[in-house]
C-alpha cells in the first residue's frame, strides 16, 4: 500500500465518521448514514480524480474505500447516542478530515506532475468539498462557509506549504505530513482559540 492510498484511506474514514455523526444529528435512518457518511467520504476525492483527469476515481478504482465508510456508518448508528455532544465530535473530526484529505490530494496532484497552482487547488477541493456537501445534503450551513472560522485558508496554506517544501528538496513524504500539520494547526486554532480572518461589513452609503 502506497503513502498515497493510505492517506486516502484515512481521509474515507474520518470523514465517513463525520458525516455519520451529522447524519445523526438530522435523525436519519441507517441507509441515510451510510449515504451521507459515503458521500463525504468520497465526495472530495472524486471532485479531485475528476478534474485531473486520473484513470479511474480511486473508490471506482478500489471499492473497499466505500465499504469502509458504509461500514463506518452502521458502528456510529448503534453507538451514536453514547457520544454527549456529537456536534463538538463533528468539528474537531472534521478539523482531521481537512488536514488528511488536503495532504492526499495534494500528493495525488504532485504524483501527476502538475503546476503548483493545481496542486493547491486539488488539495483544497479534496478538503472541503465532501463536507460542503455532507453539510448542504442534511441541510446545516456549511463549516466551510462559517463566518469567522478558517477552514478554506486552512487547505490552502497546508497545500502551499507543501509545495514550497517540495520546491526546496524535502521529500514529498515529509511534505505531505507538513502539509497536513500545517493544516490541522490552523483548523484547531480556530476551533479553540478563534483565530480568523477579518470579514466583510458593509457600510452604509454616502449621502
């Protein structure tokens, strides 16, 4: 098993918890978890293989990646209700999710030799986009969009960082783990410390 493949492993699987968690939340019955739960598992990855133009999206390429998250889905259906706050296990699972499934695709764009700028991009969509979805289907606002918080800049700076560490020699291995440190640091920052960027107020116009 490559490095790439676990990391994709990895990211199928807390993100299927994730996404079981809210599927929880929103009171669904077990073919409703397995579904959001494999949803957001895959949901990234295969945005990322679609773009790049890969030989086949890696859960069409290797199923058992959709039977981990379906079989993530029926343990949170039974053992959901011992967790006391679920939407607190949501946001720091999540906040792993992100930083291994940013490092995955970025590693997936770096194997296929492309230019920094889709390396980045492919790294941000592999983070984000499964839980965008997972978040619209059961109808909560998005954690991506959330005011306040970094998630979107928590993707970008991860891939970013390993694209400049690659640039100087380091091994992409190291690069992807910095990667997805990098990430989750910024992710964890802003759950527990409020770290955020400035937003957008409007003003009223001039007379």
């Amino acid at each position: 098993m490559t490095f790439l493949t676990l990391l994709d492993y990895a990211s199928v699987l807390v993100f299927a918890l994730t996404g079981a968690l809210v599927a929880s939340r929103a009171q669904l019955d077990i073919v409703g978890f397995a579904f959001v739960s494999c949803l957001t598992a895959v949901g990234g990855g295969t945005v990322r293989d679609l773009l790049l133009n890969r030989d086949e999206v890696f859960w069409v390429a290797d199923p058992n990646s959709v039977l981990l998250a379906a079989g993530a889905a029926v343990v949170v259906f039974f053992t959901a209700h011992l967790v006391e706050s679920r939407l607190r296990w949501v946001i720091w699972l999540d906040s792993f999710a992100l930083a291994i499934a940013v490092s995955a695709g970025t590693g997936a764009a770096m194997a296929l030799d492309k230019p920094a700028v889709i390396v980045v991009l492919m790294g941000m969509a592999t983070g984000s986009l499964g839980g965008l979805m997972r978040d619209v289907v059961v109808g909560e606002v998005p954690l991506v969009l959330k005011q306040g918080e970094l998630y979107i800049t928590c993707a970008m700076s991860g891939a970013i960082s390993a694209v400049a560490a690659v640039s100087i020699g380091v091994p992409t291995g190291l690069a992807l783990i910095l990667c997805a440190g990098v990430c989750w640091v910024l992710r964890a920052g802003s759950i527990a410390f409020g770290w955020h960027l400035p937003v957008y107020k409007s003003r009223p116009p001039r007379s």
